[in-house]
C-alpha cells in the first residue's frame, strides 16, 4: 500500500476537518447532513451540463457550494467534499469552477480530488475495511470486492478505482475491468443502486441552507415584504415552500 508524503498531509486535513464537524476518523460519513450543519453554508443543486461538477464561493461571511444534480448521487458526494477542500484549505481560491473530469494539470484540483477520496473515506478506515472485513491482500480484490467498498462509503465507481489503483490495491488492467455494467452488478449482489443514479426531478435545482433560512428571518423581522421573500425563495428553485406541496397535508409516524 502506498502512502506518499503528500497523500500523509492531505489525509490529515481530511481528518481534521472530520473531527471539526463533528465526525470521526472511520465511519462512513452522510456529507450532506455534515454540509446541513454548517452555518454560513449554501448548497444548491443544479444542472450544470456534462463538463462541469460543481463550484463554490466563499467571502468573509457566507460559503456556497453548487452541486451539479445530473452527476450520479455517489459523484455528487464526491464533489460536495472535493468543495470543501477549496473553501477550508485553498484560501487564496475565492471562486473556483471545478471540471468534471479529474484535472491532471491544476495542482488545487489535484488536491482537492485526492482530500475528496479521504474526507469519504480516511485512509485508517479504508485500510482497516479491507483488511478485517474483506480480509483480502493487495492485488486481490474481487469486482464484489469494489461495489462493497463503494456502498460502504458512497463512493463513485470511478473515484474507487483510481484510489484503489493509487494505493496499490489493484492495477490500472484490472481497474479497466470493472467498470462496466455497474448499475446491473451492483443489483444482482442485492444492493440499492441509488448511489449510481442522478438527482430524481423534484431535486434537480433546489437550494438549501444559510440562503433559505436567511431569507426567512428577513421576512420575520419584516425587514423585506411578503412578496419578495417569496421571490428570493423562487430566485432558489424553492416554490415548494412558496406554494407548498402535498406532503405538507400528510401525516407521518
């Protein structure tokens, strides 16, 4: 397994960020429940097209991320701790618009990537998960052994692979291997395959956080009028608050 200087540094800020929100070293983690908590923070999604993958934004007092919502749910999360990194780590970056494919050149999104990998999965937990719980050697991992590793930490079969590729577990051949038929793969080993699937169409463009909750106070101190807090709330893709659904007659236990 290897492990460069680089990768060590990276690594630790993942796990100090973690441990910053309020997450431990080895579980896997719900990353846009952890974005949920952070104050100042705005996450949109939204269609971005085929060639990009997200963006942030950051100033003295607010955070946004933008996620694109036609990338598959496993990418997004990828993406959402990929933005993380820009915003608490690259402080001379302000606003970065962030390729869908994996930049090779630009070494803030070299970084980024390698601190995504280990922000979803620090490098202790994917050791230890391979070792007691696949209990497989380097250079001996199975495609079931992937998609176990992928579900586990909700990880994107492309962000797997090259990982796995990075610290020795399998070779570029037999990564080109296994990435084909994924959806179906996954199905037939009894997996919910939701991880591999864009936004459904009522999340295609929705915002959430500081945003939503910051316009809510300006109409609660009547600071602004009915009718342009309901316009800031449409500016957001939010007519679902605006004009409500019907969800919101249901009950539920």
């Amino acid at each position: 397994m290897r492990k460069m200087p680089e990768d060590i540094r990276i690594n630790a800020n993942a796990l100090s960020l973690r441990k910053q929100l309020g997450e431990d070293a080895y579980s896997p983690i719900d990353i846009f429940s952890v974005l949920s908590s952070i104050d100042d923070l705005t996450l949109v999604y939204y269609p971005l097209g085929r060639r990009i993958s997200g963006m942030c934004l950051r100033d003295k007092d607010n955070k946004i991320i933008v996620i694109n919502s036609e990338h598959t749910y496993g990418r997004q999360r990828f993406t959402a701790a990929h933005e993380l990194c820009h915003i608490y780590f690259h402080e001379n970056l302000r606003k970065v618009v962030c390729p869908a494919a994996f930049d090779e050149k630009d070494p803030a999104e070299i970084e980024a990537n390698h601190f995504a990998s280990y922000f979803l999965a620090t490098y202790e937990s994917l050791r230890e998960f391979i070792e007691k719980r696949i209990q497989k050697d380097e250079c001996h991992l199975s495609l079931e052994d992937i998609v176990r590793i992928e579900q586990y930490y909700g990880l994107s079969r492309q962000a797997t692979l090259i990982r796995l590729i990075r610290e020795g577990y399998i070779s570029e051949e037999q990564a080109a291997e296994m990435k084909r038929g994924v959806i179906k793969y996954a199905r037939e080993l009894g997996h919910d395959v939701s991880l591999y699937k864009p936004s459904s169409e009522e999340r295609k463009a929705i915002t959430l956080g500081k945003y939503v909750k910051l316009a809510e106070s300006l109409r609660e101190k009547e600071l602004i009028s009915e009718g342009l807090y309901e316009q800031y709330l449409l500016d957001a893709f939010r007519s679902d608050i605006v004009y409500g659904t019907a969800e919101d007659e249901e009950r539920y236990d």
